[in-house]
C-alpha cells in the first residue's frame, strides 16, 4: 500500500532507511494525481523492494519547496537515499520505465 506521508519527520525517515523510494507528490486538487493514484498503487503490489510513498504538497509545503517542484504530479526516484530521477506529469508508460530503472539497481 502506498504510504500517505503524514509528518515531516517520516517523510524523512523514509529515505533515510529506505533502500530504494518512490514519491508521488500530489495535491487533492489535481485530477491527473487523482488519476494515476491506482497504477502507482499497483506498482507498490509487484515491487516489494521499493517504498512508495505520497506526499502532499499543500499538507507539507516546506518540504515541497525543498524538493524543487514545478507541476503535479511529479515522482521522484531515490536510491541509498539520493535522488537518481525524477518525472513530471502523470505519464503512466514513462512511470513504468523509471520504476523499472530504479527496480533494476543493485
């Protein structure tokens, strides 16, 4: 189950102690969030090595300026707590592709 972001803290202990994560950051207002919501849950199923978390940036605007956004949804991919990628848009074939990159890293 993808995991709804609910302190700054977690969101930080997440990538802290997790190998491999990818972000959904989203607001309740957007409809292409909203939209690609079901597939990213789907991912969380068939990839057992990767935290996927959601972290809404009204809720957590500090840490939503710090990531750097500039549309939503936009994923980040980390890997050993560093950004590897990112992707802008609700893109469901290219989500698949950097989910599958990340998924591929030793």
């Amino acid at each position: 189950m993808v995991k709804t972001i609910e302190s700054d803290a977690v969101y930080y202990h997440i990538l802290a102690s997790s190998r491999k994560v990818v972000i959904q950051w989203s607001a309740v207002w957007c409809s292409h969030c909203k939209a690609i919501a079901p597939k990213l849950a789907e991912y969380d199923e068939d990839f057992a090595d990767i935290t996927f978390i959601k972290v809404d940036v009204d809720e957590f605007p500090e840490v939503s300026e710090k990531a750097g956004l500039r549309a939503m949804p936009t994923f980040h991919f980390y890997l050993n707590g560093l950004k590897a990628d990112d992707l802008v848009g609700a893109d469901n074939a290219k989500l698949v592709q950097h989910i599958n990159r990340l998924a591929s890293e030793e």
